[in-house]
C-alpha cells in the first residue's frame, strides 16, 4: 500500500463522527433473483424461474444507504407515497437507522424500480413511478424540514433524479441557506436544474449529465476538459467531479488543478447505484476532513467496490480499508495539459 493510500485510510475512521443530510428523490429498488433455462414459447424472451425476492433503498435513499454503511450519521429530506412500497421503504430506512423525520408522505406512487436478474446478469426493469411536479405546499413541507434539520448536519447532499422531489422552489430556498451557513453541500445533478447550483462546494456529474450541461457529447479528453472548465466558470462552484464509467473520474478544482483519477474496478458485474456510492463517500469524506483530491481518490475507491457486486449495493468500511490497501490499485495522474482521450 503507497504512503497517499495509507493517508486516506485515516479518514475512513473520521466517518463515524459525521453527519449528513440528504435531499432527494427516494425510490426503492425490488429484486427478483432467478434463473433461465429456456426461451418462451410465446415470445422470443427468457423465462425466469423465480428462486427469491428483496428491497433496497434506491435513489437518494440508497445515497443516505452508503452514507450510513460506512459508518456516517444520516438524515433523509424527500416523498414516498401513501402505499406498501412507501410503508416497506420508510420500515428499511428506520431499521438501518437513518433519520425518516423529514420524509413527507404524499398522494402518489413511491417511485419503484424492479430488476429481474437470472444468472449474475439483469434481464429486464420495470419502473413505477409519477413524474409530475409535486405541489407547492408539499414543497414548502420539504423546505421546512430542511430547515429545521439542517442545524445539526455537517454536510448536505442534493440527489437529483428528475422525479420531482428537487423542483427550482426547493432550490432556490435551500441552497443559499446551506451557503449561508457554510455547509459543505455537494449535488448529483440533472441539466435543467445546472444554473440553481450556482456557488455549491461540489457537483458530481456523468459524463452524459456533463455534457448535457454544455450542449455537446463529451467523446474526447479535450472535449471533457473543456466541459469542466465552462462549468465550473459558471457556477463558480468549489469542484466538479466528472464520473467516467471505465475511463475513472477527473476532478476539476477552482485554482485550476485538474487531476485524472483511473478506475480501480478489477472486475464489474453491475454499475447500478455506483453514483450514489460516489457522491456519499466523496461528501462523508470532505466533511472528515479529506481534500477535495483525497475525496475524490476514496469516492473512485468505493465506486471499484460496488460495481463488483449485482444488484444497488454499498460498500463497507472494511471493504473500502481492503480496497485502499490492494497493491494492484493504481495511483493518480494529475494534469494541466490535454486529457487522455477515450480509446
């Protein structure tokens, strides 16, 4: 294990003393686990053999999930519908003990998303949900949640899946409150809420959300470069990460540092919920201290963890120790000239 490793290894105690809130649209993931042993005579599809079922958190509940597995403290702002799929959501999250008193019950569907998987590969998903803009009173129930929970927090995260929860009302209220009180507040962010984002500590985008962001696809290193400067410029925000699937990460930094962070994933079997994992474990670690590069070299580290695994999952804080500790973990390549291209 190199020196820089056994540095971030320090942090990870330092996540038990944190805490964080999380605003977001919660879903729950359903799993239907089986097996395939022949096509369907009806249609050229595979039948499952259904063998075993299971939940999970999902969407920014699943933030608050990764957040709480590696030992931070968690609160939750956001909506599940008045149904059994809100019910069995809001019992999992207060058995995991995360804070459910900022979540508001509302008059329609808990957005739900359901995997079949047969043999380590999902076959299908089917999602439920209702995309309309919630109404302004429930909003105004969220903000006061926000509020009021935002006194003890020493980190906010603003997960946004486009499912209604994060609406410019919401935003326009939170986001100078949490810059007036020098929050830490990091965002996973959709395109057409970018510009509310304005003086944020950090944004965590994909690379298709990036460049959704700027109105172009990002295919090269340059092209990437480019994006992240522009951003940045805009929102006159702290960082930007920048997730790249299998090319790794590149953090851009307001003194104009930019660092390429490579993949450690040896093996990945599922990128479901990975960037959840990024943006709980790059925030748990800004509020333990951590750089923005060390946050950003940990959060790379758990990503290679979970996407080991089938199926939402989280990384413990053993695994994350074990993953830092790997000698086959490769190290960071800052730069200030062109990126590596994609190959």
């Amino acid at each position: 294990m190199s020196s820089r490793n056994g540095t971030l290894q320090t942090l990870i105690p330092k996540f038990g003393r944190t805490r964080v809130l999380v605003i977001g649209d919660l879903m729950l993931d359903e799993f239907i686990w089986g097996r395939v042993s022949r096509i369907s005579p009806e249609a050229p599809v595979p039948v499952v053999w259904i063998q075993r079922e299971s939940t999970m958190p999902g969407g920014a509940a699943n933030v608050a999930n990764n957040i709480r597995a590696l030992g931070g403290h968690v609160n939750i702002v956001g909506t599940v519908g008045r149904d059994r799929w809100g019910e069995t959501l809001l019992k999992d999250l207060s058995s995991r003990q995360m804070g459910v008193g900022g979540i508001v019950r509302v008059d329609r569907p808990t957005t739900v998303k359901t995997r079949v998987i047969a043999h380590h590969q999902q076959v299908v998903r089917v999602d439920r949900e209702q995309l309309e803009p919630l109404p302004s009173r429930v909003v105004d129930q969220l903000i006061a949640a926000v509020k009021k929970q935002l006194v003890d927090v020493d980190a906010v995260v603003i997960e946004d899946y486009g499912k209604g929860v994060i609406a410019r009302q919401l935003l326009e209220a939170i986001v100078p409150l949490v810059r007036a009180k020098r929050k830490i507040i990091t965002v996973d962010p959709k395109q057409e809420h970018f510009d509310l984002y304005r003086g944020v500590t950090a944004l965590t985008p994909n690379r298709q959300e990036a460049g959704e962001a700027v109105g172009r696809e990002l295919e090269t290193g340059e092209e990437i470069r480019q994006a992240g400067e522009e951003i940045l410029r805009r929102l006159h925000s702290d960082a930007l990460l920048i997730t790249l699937g299998e090319d790794g990460m590149c953090l851009f930094e307001r003194n104009g540092r930019r660092t390429m962070i490579p993949t450690v994933a040896q093996e990945v079997f599922d990128v479901a919920g990975a960037g959840d994992t990024v943006i709980a474990t790059f925030t748990l670690a800004l509020a333990s201290g951590a750089t923005l590069e060390q946050a950003a070299r940990i959060a790379n580290h758990a990503a290679g963890v979970v996407v080991g695994k089938v199926g939402v999952a989280v990384v413990t804080p053993s695994e994350l120790r074990a993953k830092l500790s790997s000698p086959t973990a490769p190290g960071l390549r800052t730069a200030r000239g062109p990126l590596k291209p994609r190959q």
